[in-house]
C-alpha cells in the first residue's frame, strides 16, 4: 500500500506470533492491510498489527470511519447485526473476513429480557498454532460487545472441525482469486 513513519511510540502485536511488541516513534512502516479497523504494518522485525486505537500513530493514514450503523447513527440488535459484526474481524495476514474464511463455527444468542442479551460465538483458526488467535477472538468479541442489548460477548476458540480452504464462502474464494 504504502510508507508512514510513526509518530509516536505504538503497541503492537507481531504477527503470526502473537508476542506484544513496542514500535518506536519514527519507526518506518510499510501498510499491508488496513481492513476491520486495524492496521497490518511491514516493519524491519516483520509484520505487526496495530490496534484500530492506534491507527492514528500512523503519520498520513487517515483512520476509517466505522460502518453498520442505520440512518439514526443506531445498529439495530439481531442474529444479522452480530454476523455483520464478525465481519468486520479480519485475520491480519489475509484479506478476508472471519466469516467469509470459514472460521466462525456456531453462533448463540440468548435473551435474557431486561438484563440484556449473551452471545456466544465459537470460532477455529487458519492454523492450529496461531499465536494471533487470542487476538482474534477478543477483536470479535469486543465487536460483539458493543452491539446494543449485549450484556455479556463470548468467544470460544475450537478446533473440530480442523479448518481447511474448503470452508471458505464462495465470496471468499472469489475475494482471494480461488475460483
């Protein structure tokens, strides 16, 4: 995409690691991906995400305003509206949503009338070890938090059934030049 300076000192997590990592300011970073918010950034010790809180330490890149809101500014809470969330969580190394990737297993809501709603998502991973999984899952489950009527946002990382590429949508396919 292109070259930024940061301009001032960034968390970060290295990728497919997982490990926590400190980017100096005036550190050169070259953007990868930018989507789901967060930014994925080429750096001389590798690829490295960071957080969509941190986007704005990226000199010249301007941060994306969020999506899915109805024309009053509110999301309207639904089984649709938690799916559109997912969507918006990609895995840092490739350009496709975690539901278009075949990642997302099974998804439970329950309602639980004024005190609001739980919901549940299982979800695998590209590769059993992925150290960006934790990540992943807490930027899915912070997606879901927020939606309204959300009391509580779980996601469980499993593994059965094992990913494979199969499991990826047909938009996904088309999306990654696989068809």
């Amino acid at each position: 995409m292109s070259d930024h300076s940061l301009l001032r000192e960034v968390n970060a997590t290295v990728i497919p690691a997982g490990t926590p990592v400190v980017l100096p300011v005036g550190l050169a970073v070259h953007i990868v991906q930018t989507l789901g918010g967060h930014v994925t950034v080429r750096t001389e010790q590798g690829l490295c995400r960071i957080a969509e809180s941190d986007a704005n330490a990226i000199d010249g890149y301007v941060v994306a305003e969020a999506t899915g809101a109805t024309s009053d500014g509110q999301v309207e809470f639904g089984e649709q509206a938690v799916w559109d969330a997912l969507k918006t969580c990609f895995d840092p190394e490739i350009p496709l949503n975690i539901v278009d990737l075949g990642l997302v297993y099974d998804m439970m809501i329950e309602d639980h009338a004024e005190s609001g709603r739980t919901v549940e998502v299982k979800m695998t991973l590209t590769a059993p070890g992925c150290g960006m999984g934790p990540t992943i899952a807490e930027d899915a489950r912070q997606k879901i938090s927020v939606l309204p009527t959300v009391a509580a946002a779980k996601v469980h990382i499993v593994w059965d059934p094992v990913w494979s590429p199969h499991m990826i949508s047909e938009e996904g396919r088309a999306v990654l030049g696989l068809e």
